[in-house]
C-alpha cells in the first residue's frame, strides 16, 4: 500500500517555509507523494452543492488564503527529492488548456516526471463564472481537454479539432520526462467511471463512504473492460481523513488507533486499493499534522 498526505498550501500557516518544512518531513518519513487541491476563488454565498458533505455546504469560507495548485507543487519540487506531486483534483474547466498543459509539463521536467495529474469537472457554478470560464458541458470539455493533453505530451507537431477547443498545428515543448503524466481521474459519478475507463492510469474517490466504494469500482473495472482495457492496468485510490482522535465521519475515514487503523486499511487493500491520500485532521494547526503525519509513519505505516 502507497500512503500520500495532503499539503498545507490552504489556510493562515501556508507559506513557503511551511511547506518546504512539511514536504521534506514527508519524503524522509516515506510517503509516497504529497497533494494539493484546487479552487481560485468564489463568492461569499453560492447556491451549488459541495458533493462531499452531508448538507450540500462547502467547509471552506472564501476569505481562506488557497494557494494555487500547480504553482505549490513547483515550489515543493524544488524542496524535495523522491515525493511525488498530485493534484487532487486539478479542476479542468478553470483554465485555458493549452496554458494548463504547459503548466504540468513544466512541473513534470522541474521535477523530474514526479507529477500526477488528477483530474476532476468541478462543481461550484459560481466560481466558474467568477473565472469567466463556462459550466455546461464541463464533463465534455474535461474529455477533450485530456484528449489535448495527449497530443500535447506526445506528438512533435500537436494540433486538435474538438467541438469546444480548436488548436491549429504548434510547436509544443517541454514534453512531459518519461512521455507520459498519469492521469488519476476523480468524480462518483457514471461520467467520471467512463473517464477513468478511457483516459485513467488510475480512479481517485475522494471522501466517498466505504459502503459504495466497491460497487464504484466494480463499475470502473467493467467500463474499463468494455473499453478494451485490461482493468488490471488501473489503480485504486481513495482520499481520506486521517484521524487518531476518531472525530470525523468514519465511512470516510481511517480514525481510532493504530490497531483500529490497520484494519481499516486492510479492508481497502480487500475492495483493490493500491493508494490512500490521507487528509490529516488533528488539534494544533500544521503542527498537530505534522505530529499525526509522523505518527502514522511510525506506528502504521511499517505493519501495512
């Protein structure tokens, strides 16, 4: 089992030093890579629903200092050695996908083809507008969008003819180190499943309930079939809380002790997960999750 962590690129204590401090305990500790999520900005009140809790409402106020995501993961490259560098999840529709693809290649060459691309279509119609980037048919875009990219990362004179973007032929450089990003799809929807079955390396559920996890992924692996995919070729992953207080939702959680933790981890290796992202939740700001971080390392990591 592969354990990533996410980053503290949100909130008052995010900054530079921070972050390198946090990363550089992350790779020493053996983590396997470190994340970051995505939003730029939003309104004070939205009518959308967060689809990650159990009121539609989102947890984050918009005063919250947010870094961006790709930018975060530029500095954290230059920090650190061997820790991978994900997005969890890169919203496609907020930016132009010709800028966005250089962006990831140019964090992929910087670090030496450490990045993971997770994807996702986004949710929050207003902050959408707020970008002046359109909402509808966002899953549709996001396709294409991936569809570019590979032109993009592969081919020496890229161009593209979709129904939502037009690229004519370009020279297109850096290309990404080792030809190719993985692509970790996001989503608990039938869209995202048909993603991840046509364009994923690999299907990261975020905050999803452990009661239907199995059936989602049981439906990634038969589209992936369906496809012409061996489902074998695509990994499993899931974000989580990661909790030794035990006061957050257990369905979405790995909570309790040590013990309780190892066994909630096996049940995951059972369903096909390969990967788990933990979003630490702990008392004493980025200290308190550095603490947690470490503890996990020492007291759970080395038994899985």
């Amino acid at each position: 089992m592969q354990f990533g962590v996410h980053l503290p690129h949100l909130g008052q204590q995010a900054d530079g030093p921070t972050l390198a401090r946090f990363a550089r305990h992350a790779e020493e500790l053996g983590y396997h890579s470190g994340w970051v999520s995505d939003h730029v900005a939003w309104p004070a009140s939205f009518e959308s629903r967060y689809p990650y809790s159990a009121d539609g409402g989102f947890p984050a106020p918009n005063s919250l200092s947010w870094l961006d995501p790709l930018g975060t993961l530029t500095y954290v490259a230059a920090c650190t050695e061997r820790l991978k560098l994900g997005t969890t999840v890169l919203i496609l529709g907020y930016r132009p996908p010709v800028e966005t693809a250089k962006r990831i290649a140019t964090l992929d060459v910087l670090s030496g083809g450490r990045t993971i691309l997770g994807v996702g279509v986004g949710w929050m119609r207003e902050e959408f507008e707020v970008l002046g980037m359109p909402f509808d048919h966002r899953g549709a875009r996001a396709d294409e969008q991936l569809e570019l990219f590979e032109q993009l990362f592969t081919e020496a004179r890229p161009s593209y003819n979709g129904r939502f973007y037009r690229v004519p032929e370009i020279g297109f450089q850096p290309k990404p180190v080792n030809g190719h990003i993985p692509i970790w799809v996001g989503g608990d929807t039938e869209p995202a499943f048909r993603r991840t079955a046509r364009f994923g390396d690999c299907f990261h559920a975020a905050f999803t309930p452990k009661a239907t996890l199995a059936a989602q992924w049981a439906r990634v692996q038969q589209l992936s079939a369906g496809a012409g995919r061996d489902p074998a070729s695509i990994e499993f992953s899931v974000r989580v809380f990661l909790d030794f207080g035990g006061v957050s939702d257990p369905e979405k959680s790995i909570q309790g002790a040590p013990a309780q933790m190892l066994e909630q981890i096996a049940a995951y290796r059972a369903m096909g997960v390969t990967h788990i992202l933990l979003d630490i939740t702990a008392r004493g700001g980025i200290g308190g999750r550095e603490d947690a971080m470490e503890r996990f390392a020492r007291e759970v990591m080395p038994h899985t």
